[in-house]
C-alpha cells in the first residue's frame, strides 16, 4: 500500500489517558515525522500535532486506538494524492 502524508490532531483532557496516548505513540513511531504537543494545563486539556508518514490504514489504525481513549479526540487530515500521470 502507498505511503500518505497526514497531520493527526489531538485534545486530550484526561490526564490518566496520557500514559497510553505515550505508548501507542511509541508503537507507531515508524511513522511519526515529528510531533508538537502544547500543554494548556490551566484550561484543563493538552494539544498536541502529530506529522504521519505511512499507509492509510496504518495512520487510520492509529487514529482510531487514540480515539477511543478516555477523554481524548483525535482527527486525521491527509495531503491530497498526486494524480498518477501517464507516460507514453
């Protein structure tokens, strides 16, 4: 399957889910180019953007595992596809 590049964007406002969201982090690390997290401790929730770089059902696996955490939501978008061009 094709790799894709997308941006994984979650809010987490439970601070006991954040041990798990660390480890299914360190499970997919071969496809993470990079994360930002901004805590926002005084609002009572963190943030935290994280650059994928693997197949589509790798990215939406991991989406979906950070998902169903307690008090964490998570939404993926993904850069458009380059349109195969034919070569003659």
């Amino acid at each position: 399957m094709e790799n894709r590049i997308a941006v994984l964007a979650v809010i987490v406002r439970e601070s006991a889910s954040v041990s798990a969201l660390n480890e299914l982090l360190h499970q997919y690390e071969d496809c993470i180019l990079g994360r930002m997290g901004i805590p926002c401790r005084d609002q009572g929730f963190r943030l935290i953007s994280i650059a994928l770089h693997a197949p589509a059902d790798r990215i939406s696996a991991l989406s979906g595992k950070i998902g169903r955490l307690e008090g964490v939501t998570a939404k993926t978008v993904y850069a458009p596809q380059e349109e195969k061009k034919e070569t003659f």
